[in-house]
C-alpha cells in the first residue's frame, strides 16, 4: 500500500505560499526552507513510497511531511511553533535532521533494522546535491549497497549548496585518470611480524 499522494503540484504549491505569507509577516520567527520547482518530481517519488516505508531528510521536509500523509493542519502548526527544520513524526514515519547528511547514517541504521527484523518496508533518504557529494553519504550509500540494505538515495539536485554552485564548487573535471588502484595479498598481517610480543 502506498503512501497517500493524492496531492496535486497546485496544493504543495499553495502550502509553500501559505508559508511564505506567515514568514513574511513574522508570525513564524525561525528558519524556514521553501521547496518551489520540485513538486513533480517529489509527487512521482511519492508514487513508489510505501504506506509503512520511512522517509528521512534534512530541514526542507515541507512537501514530504505532505505528501507522506501529515495533515496540512498539523504541519503548519508545527511550523508556527518553529520546528520547520527538524519535523519528526514517528507516527507517519518520518524523521528530519536539520545537520547536513547527519540524517544519511540514521535512515541506514533504520535499513539495518527492518533487514535484520526481515521486515519488508522500505527506508527513502532524501538530501540536496551538495550532500551528495560529502563522505559522508558516500560511505552509507556504499554500505547500504554493499549489505543489500532497504535503503533508497533520493538526490534533489537544484545546483545549489545554500547559496553557492555545487558544480563550482567541486568542479567539472573527471576523477578516472587520477586514480591508481591495485589489488595484492598481504605477506604479513595487519600489525606485527606473526608472534605475539610483549613490550
């Protein structure tokens, strides 16, 4: 069973509207990040999300609390009462952090969980672009891979880091012809000479 996605790109729309007017007029006095232009995208993600699936991800959670089954009234009251960078619903199975890619090895350790548990919900990870290119997300997105874990990488690329180009950032040059790697068998073990010594 899905998880409700009824919404249309107009009423996620209207909700970032419906925020944007309480922040501008000061009701809301802290941080809010917007989602705008990635509405279609998130509704055909949403499509696969199961009903008992997770959704993990970082301060612009707006359109996922949504689009996961918050109701618009909780949602906004939560936001009014400045939590709208770190929304948690455990109810609806989700949970936010508002520490860049300090989410990633939470939602990893809940793949763990539901693997161990053979359980057969999923855990859907969400983060920015510049995320994405830390070490952060690397080493769980190997992990996850290499342990065969429920565990879905939702990239939402807008080309940004705050305010700065990812791309410039980090460049455009490829990584291939600089890097040398070889495999062998170790003659001796990690550490010492194959007795045990006393110092």
């Amino acid at each position: 069973m899905t998880a409700p996605t009824n919404l249309t790109v107009q009423d996620l729309i209207q909700f970032s509207d419906d925020v944007a007017v309480l922040y501008n007029s000061g009701e809301i006095r802290a941080p809010v990040h917007l989602d705008g232009g990635n509405e279609r995208n998130l509704i055909r993600v949403f499509e696969k999300v199961g009903h008992g699936d997770w959704v993990c991800g970082s301060w612009r959670m707006h359109y996922k609390c949504l689009l996961k089954g918050v109701p618009y009234d909780e949602l906004i009251a939560d936001i009014r009462e400045h939590h709208s960078i770190a929304l948690c619903y455990p109810e609806y199975r989700i949970i936010s952090s508002a520490i860049v890619g300090g989410i990633i090895p939470i939602a990893l350790g809940l793949a763990w969980s539901i693997k161990r548990a053979g359980g057969q919900e999923k855990v859907w990870v969400f983060c920015g672009d510049m995320t994405a290119a830390t070490g952060m997300f690397d080493e769980c997105f190997r992990y996850a891979c290499g342990h065969d874990l429920p565990l879905m990488f939702v990239v939402e690329d807008n080309g940004k880091s705050v305010c700065t180009d990812t791309r410039e950032v980090w460049g455009r040059a490829t990584h291939r012809q600089r890097l040398n790697r070889f495999r062998y068998n170790a003659r001796w073990p990690h550490a010492g000479a194959g007795q045990w010594v006393r110092f």
